[in-house]
C-alpha cells in the first residue's frame, strides 16, 4: 500500500530517484564505511613509501657537521642495464668509510662490526661516535688491495687465505 503525500507516493520517490536530495542510511552507511577505510589505511601507504635519512636529500645523499666533524654520503647508481641499487660512498673528514649491507637490510661500518644501523647516515654518525674525538680513519690499503709488500694483512686471503 503506498501513500501520497502532495501528488507523490511515498517511498516510490525514493527508488526513482527522485527524493528530497537526502541520501538513504545505506549511501550514508557506505560513506562512512569508505572514510574509515582510508583513514585506516593511510599510515599504511605512507610508512610503504621510501623516504629520505633524517639531514638527508630526496636522493638519499648527505653532507654534513656532526659532532665537529664533516661526513659525506653519496649513493653511487649500479653500473650496467641489469645492475639494481648501487653502493655508498661515505667519507668523514675526507677519509673513506667502508660501509657494508646486512641481510635484514640494516648497514654496519668498518669502526663498529657489532651494531647495526637502519641508514647509512645511522652508521656514519656512529662511526664518528666511535672514533672518539682527535682519532681519524687510517686508509687501510695504500694501494690495490693484495700490493702491499711482503707480510701483507689488509685482508683475509693472499698468503693466509685458503690455497690453491
């Protein structure tokens, strides 16, 4: 049984379309539903998207002061068509530092092999805290790694590694 109010039927308006512009309680219903997907989702989407190191540039790259001391990051891009990422070249007080990747995706550097750090510039100021005041990086090879001369232990391997 449908009852007319002013010339039209009451809720026949509203299957046609043609109501008083308000929406139902379902549109309403569905409406909040969707706002509160995107407000739940949103951190999601924003921690998923990479960001650059805190003192860092969109590049990921870094120069600056700390602790009385300039350090200096740069990722150099991966040679060749199928080469991904690239590797980083870090100096403190224009003397390299060797930084090496863990598997987890964490860096530890030549002055600390037992902590691990989420960025290479996390690594670098911890090399810096590291050394201490008045202590600077020593170059470790001279010259190609192996040439040093008789004696030579700048790495495993050479006379003290596995033989063939």
């Amino acid at each position: 049984m449908v009852v007319g109010v002013g010339g039209v039927a009451v809720g026949a308006g509203r299957r046609a379309g043609a109501g008083a512009g308000r929406p139902s309680r379902r549109e309403v219903a569905r409406g909040l539903l969707a706002s509160a997907a995107t407000l739940a989702l949103a951190p999601v989407v924003a921690a998923s998207r990479p960001t650059a190191p805190a003192g860092g540039t969109a590049s990921g790259s870094f120069d600056e002061t700390y602790r009385g001391r300039r350090i200096q990051g740069v990722l150099m891009p991966a040679a060749g068509p199928r080469a991904a990422g690239g590797h980083w070249r870090i100096t403190i007080d224009s003397r390299p530092l060797h930084l090496m990747r863990r598997a987890d995706g964490t860096w530890l550097s030549m002055v600390d092999h037992y902590t691990s750090y989420r960025t290479p510039l996390e690594a670098t100021r911890a090399a810096v805290d590291g050394l201490g005041p008045g202590r600077r990086l020593r170059d470790l090879a001279p010259g190609p790694v192996g040439d040093s001369g008789p004696g030579d232990h700048t790495y495993m391997g050479g006379r003290h590694g596995v033989r063939a």
